[in-house]
C-alpha cells in the first residue's frame, strides 16, 4: 500500500515554519540586548547667563560597528550639540556617527531652575553584508538637588548696597566708599552728608546750630568713592556723618527734637549700619561757642561798674555770668547772644578784689581791683597858725571815699580819718619845728607845711618871739587862701609825681 506524500511533509513543514518564528524571535530579541548606547551626564552653572550647561556623553556599545545617531530627542527641548573634530563648530548631535568603540560629546543649555533632564537616542549599526540593527536608549540627570543656577549680578541695586566710610570728626573729614565690584544698577544714587554744629558743650547737650555750609555727595554710576570736608567751629561742636542728603539736616538740634539715630553711620541700625567703619559723629572742641567779656570802671566813692559783654564773632548762646568779689559781694545775671548788660554795681564796702566768672572759670581778663580815678577830687589841706598853735584841717570832698591823715609836727603825732563831705582838724602847740607833715597814705601823698605863724610872737616861739599872741584879720584869710592854693599846686604836683612831698607855707 502505497501512502500519499503529503502525510508525512506537512508535519515537517509546520516544524520548519516553527523554527523560523523563534529564529527571528532570536535574530530581533538579541540585536536589542547587543547593541546599545549608554548616555551619561554632568552638568555646570552658567554665571553669565543664569543657564544650567549638561554635557551629555553618548557612549558606541560595539568594538566592530559605527552607530550613526538616527534620532536625538531632549527634554527639556533645546539644542544638543556637538563639536567636531576638535574644531570649535557645534553641530546637532543628531546625523552624527560614533566610531566604533567611541563616544560623543555633546553640550546641551537648559533653563537655570531645571530640575530634570532627558536625553533620548536611537542608534542604528549598519554593517556590509548583515542586517541593520538598531536600539533606543535613555540617559537622565537630576537637577534638584543643586541650587537654582542664577546669572551673577551686574550691579548692586541700590537699597541693597553695602559701604565702608572713614571718619574723623576733629578736622572735618570723611570718605565713604561702595563696598565689592559691581556698581549701583542703573540710575540709582546714595548721597551722604557731612555736617558741624555749634554746641554748648563739648559733650552732646541741646541746643546745636550747623555751622558753616554742610557736605554732601552722592555714589552711583562710574563714581563708587566720595570724600566729603566741612569747616569746624573753633569752640565746643558736634560732626555728623549721616545717610542721606541735605534734606536729611536737621540745621538746629533742640531739646525734644528730631534727631539722626541710626542715619549715622556705623550705627548699629539701618541705614547707618549698611556702611562699616567707625562711629560717624564727634563731640569735642576746647573752648565755648561764645565770647564773653567783662570790662570794670571805678568810682571815686570806691564801688566799681561792671559791663557785661556777649557779642562776639563765635557768640551763639545766652552766657551766664557770675560776679564775686573779694568781700562777699556775688550776682548772676544771664546775657543773650549778641547782647550786653552793664547793671551790676560792686558797692565800695563790698570790692576788693573782683571776679567774673562763667561756668566757674574767669573770663579773660575778668579779675579787677578799685583803683582811684584820676579825675576824682583830692582832700584839701588848709592850716592856721598863731605864736601858741599850729592847726592843721583836712577837708574830704563828698563823694569820695574816707580818707586816712596823719599829722606829724615836733615830734608829735596825731592819725584821723575823715569821712566824704567832712574835715578833720589837728592842732599842735607851736614848737621849734617850721614844718609839719601832712600824710595821705591811701592816695601815697605826703604834704609839707611850713609854720609861719602871723606877727612877732618874741624871742621865745617858732618865730623868733615869744608866742602867744595870735593873729587875726584879713592877713590870716590871706595865709589860708595861700595854703589852700599851694594845695592845689601840691594836688597837681601828686598827680605828676607820687610819693614827693610837696611844701607850702602856713
């Protein structure tokens, strides 16, 4: 029996087919796992552009094959490129072909707040005489974990700005100086002042008053350095070195007014502390922003005037004077600025010596003693004299002060003090002596007078006869209107010469 061919080929056909499918199965599967790309990646900040640049390495898995780069996807979807060749002429990634064994690198420029990106390659391996095969593959790079990529700054904006300053208030000076390399953004500018008061006293103490025309200039642009000068008081001031312009000048510091805080710079608060350096303001000077000055008359009842003055150049506030004296006398009075006082009078009993005194120091020549004026009158001296005595009166003008005399004839003695508007008189029995001694110590005035008593008094007195009988009559008016004239002489010889003792006749 013969049996039909077809029985026995369709089994074995069915077999082959089946051996086939797995054979393509194999031939597609394996090249999958063979061939391959492996895509790896670092990436850098851009500070110029704020970019995150990738630098993407695209690795060829076979030794004996070239993989031409088919297609390149990226996310995020910027240009990948590569150079070539060494030359420095980017060219896209995708078209390329990696030798084989080989790599590629490409650079790829993202967004600065990236936090993810993927590159994506499909690869094809074409070799003479064997199927092409080809393979997609993945590479990924995490961003997130870096800072935000940022592009360094070209300026400072200005209320950001930092600063350093140099200060030094006792001769006026300042600079001030933006800190780092970058200039304020755009048209901003910072101004600062410089500015000196008058002050009461060399510590802070109210009220002030600017002095002189402050300083003040600004930083922006090309200019990062200012320099600034005012003229200082010469006397007790107050320098500040603030933030801000003139605007910002407070021109007189009072008792529960503004005040500049933390505008000084190198203060511990803003603004002043965005500037480093030193404590931007001074207190000092060495003298008082005010020029007193007293000046002193005598009187001839012995009590001085004293004129108060605060009218100087440099004066600014009311002065308070004190006037002492030696003997107990003492008055405050208070002089504005600009102004005098001449009310205070030191009673004779009270003088002594005398001082003016502001904040417990004497003024400049502030310190007096009475001195006798010289248009004061002076005592008069008259006498009058008989065979038996010899008188002698001295006569005080009102006015005037008491007057010290001392009497000196034959030996003998006699001291009175004559008040203002009185005499004293001194009589001595007529003696052998011609002349008596008339002392006026206060006023270092000594006057002779010579006794010559009228008529013939006898062998026995002064005048060669014997005394006793007086003279009367107009020839005794007449001797006493001569003394008193010889007086005035004597007067006006004192005022010459003081200490000469001047000689008239009785």
């Amino acid at each position: 029996m013969i049996r039909p061919k077809l029985s026995l080929r369709r089994p074995l056909a069915i077999l082959g087919a089946a051996l086939i499918g797995l054979t393509g199965v194999v031939a597609v599967a394996t090249p999958a796992s063979a061939h391959h790309t492996t895509i790896t990646a670092t990436a850098d900040c851009d500070r110029l552009t704020g970019e995150r640049v990738i630098t993407w390495k695209v690795e060829n898995s076979e030794a004996n094959k070239d993989a031409t780069l088919d297609k390149v996807t990226a996310n995020p979807d910027t240009p990948v490129t590569s150079l070539v060749d060494g030359v420095k002429e980017a060219k896209p990634l995708q078209g390329l072909v990696i030798d084989q064994a080989s790599s590629k690198v490409a650079v790829q420029r993202v967004p600065g707040n990236t936090t993810t990106a993927t590159l994506t390659v499909h690869a094809l391996w074409i070799k003479e005489g064997q199927d092409t095969k080809d393979a997609t593959n993945d590479g990924t790079i995490n961003l997130a974990a870096d800072k935000s990529c940022a592009p360094s700054p070209k300026c400072v904006e200005v209320d950001k700005a930092e600063y350093s300053h140099t200060f030094d208030g006792p001769k006026g000076t300042a600079t001030v100086k933006l800190d780092g390399d970058l200039p304020l953004c755009g048209e901003g500018k910072q101004w600062f002042t410089l500015v000196s008061y008058f002050a009461p006293r060399p510590q802070f103490a109210t009220p002030q008053y600017v002095y002189g025309t402050p300083d003040s200039d600004w930083i922006g642009g090309t200019q990062t350095e200012i320099t600034l000068n005012v003229e200082i008081p010469d006397c007790h001031t107050q320098v500040d070195l603030i933030w801000g312009g003139k605007d910002e000048v407070i021109d007189e510091l009072v008792d529960g007014g503004k005040r500049y805080d933390n505008k000084k710079l190198g203060s511990p608060g803003a603004p002043g502390n965005r500037s480093k350096g030193p404590q931007g303001w001074y207190n000092g000077g060495n003298k008082s922003c005010t020029t007193p000055a007293s000046t002193f008359a005598s009187k001839c009842d012995g009590s001085v005037a004293v004129s108060l003055s605060n009218d100087g150049k440099i004066s600014k506030y009311a002065v308070e004077f004190e006037v002492k004296a030696e003997n107990g006398f003492t008055k405050k009075v208070s002089v504005a600025a600009g102004k005098a006082d001449s009310s205070i009078v030191v009673p004779a009993a009270d003088a002594g010596k005398i001082e003016v005194l502001v904040d417990g120091k004497v003024v400049e020549n502030g310190t007096y003693s009475w001195q006798r004026p010289e248009d004061c009158p002076l005592p008069a001296i008259t006498t009058k004299a008989d065979c038996e005595n010899f008188a002698l009166t001295a006569t005080n003008p009102e006015g005037g002060l008491p007057v010290k005399a001392t009497f000196t004839y034959d030996g003998k003695t006699e001291t009175r003090t004559v008040a203002a508007g009185a005499s004293e008189t001194v009589t001595f029995k007529a003696g052998k002596d011609k002349t008596a001694i008339v002392a006026l110590p206060d006023m270092d005035l000594e006057l002779e007078a010579i006794y010559t008593p009228e008529g013939n008094c006898g062998g026995g007195g002064a005048g060669g006869e014997e005394p006793g009988l007086p003279v009367t009559g107009a020839a005794a008016g007449g001797i006493a209107a001569g003394a008193i004239a010889l007086l005035i002489a004597g007067a006006v010889l004192f005022v010459i010469a003081r200490r000469r003792r001047v000689t008239f006749t009785a």
